[in-house]
C-alpha cells in the first residue's frame, strides 16, 4: 500500500482538501516542476498534456533526471511524481489540440499561438473555475491567474495574448535557467492555492529573478 504524505507542516498556509481537480498543459521545464508541487501539497487528480520526448537541453531547466532522457514527458513525469509523492497523475501522450476541458487549468506552453488556442476554450467556459498562464524568457517571469467567466478578468488578460509572429521570438520557455522556471512553477502553484482558498482568483505576478538586490 502507498503511503500518504504527511501535510502537518503546511496546515496553517494549504488545506489539501480544498485541492481541485487540475490540468496541466505542458510538461516541460515549468509543467514538470508545477505537477511535482502540486502533487507535494495534496492534489491528487492530475491531468498532464504533452506529447514531446525529453531531449537532452529540457533536463537542466525541469524536474527530469538523466536516466529520463529520451522518455514521453508525461510517462517519465508520470514514475516521477508517483515515486516522489504516491500520486498518480493522468498522463496524455499527445499535444493539446483543442480539446474539451474543465476545472483547474494551467498552461506552460511555449507559443502564443497555443496559448491562444486554450483561451479560445477557455473563454466565458462555466466548467472551468481558474486558469493560471505561465510564462518565461530568459530571467524573466510573468504568471497570470483569470477567472474565466468574469468580463473584467478576461477583458484584462485578452489584451496580453496576440499572435506568435507578433512576439519577440516565436516561442518561449527555451531560454532559461532552473531558477527562473522554478519561480515560475512556485508563482502558478501559489496562483492556484490561492483560489482553491477562496481568495481572489485574478492574481497576477511578475519577476525579473536576475535581478536581486544585495542587503
């Protein structure tokens, strides 16, 4: 029998029991390193999208390890997760193309053009409580966490999205570092276990992470 994780020492920040049901699209180097947290505070069902194989350049910068290389993501994120914490998420092999989808939802994706995508169905969807987006470039993050029936909430996030032609490279997430992808993974699931708590759901967060201040 799998053992539980004992959540005592988090009790007075997260209750594991207010966790819901969440969808990862992405299992990259910030996906890998979101699904590891949010399998460590208590969330048991996991849904993971992402159809690529671990190359050797995705190992610094996400929560694989060197005997991963060459693995589906999501199998390899998959054992992983279940030897770190017992839980056994819901891997799917394949890229996200539209498909339906509810509850909890969190993009680390790495093109505008898919991110929106998942806004397209996402947008006004009353199945779908919070989305989280997260995104990275070189030492640079930015995480945004929407409502998605709430007109002001999506009005606000709706001016941030626009084609990857548009962008100053046509994708993200490739030019980082363990500790800027790591800060974002730490931004969404805090995104998230604020909104599972009840408070307010469109919190945004940005970080220069290079940019620290000596004291």
């Amino acid at each position: 029998m799998q053992p539980f994780l004992n959540f005592s020492q988090q009790d007075d920040v997260f209750d594991p029991e207010s966790a819901q049901p969440v969808t990862v699209i992405g299992a990259g180097s910030v996906g890998s390193q979101l699904v590891s947290m949010l399998a460590k505070i208590g969330c048991r069902e996991i849904t993971v999208w992402d159809g690529d194989d671990i190359e050797s350049h995705n190992i610094p910068m996400s929560a694989y390890r060197m005997a991963d290389l060459g693995k589906p993501k999501v199998g390899a994120l998959e054992a992983l997760v279940a030897e770190q914490s017992g839980v056994r998420i819901k891997a799917i092999p394949k890229m996200y193309e539209g498909e339906n989808l509810t509850g909890t939802v969190v993009a680390c994706v790495d093109s505008m053009d898919a991110r929106m995508l998942l806004w397209d169905r996402l947008r006004d969807n009353p199945n779908v409580d919070v989305f989280v987006d997260t995104r990275i470039e070189a030492e640079y993050v930015a995480v945004y966490a929407v409502a998605p029936c709430d007109k002001v909430s999506c009005d606000a996030y709706g001016k941030l999205l626009y084609p990857s032609s548009q962008a100053a490279r046509p994708t993200c997430g490739r030019h980082g570092i363990v500790y800027v992808t790591a800060a974002a993974a730490m931004a969404a699931c805090a995104c998230l276990t604020n909104a599972w708590s009840g408070r307010k759901k469109d919190r945004h967060f940005k970080m220069l992470v290079g940019s620290l201040e000596q004291i």
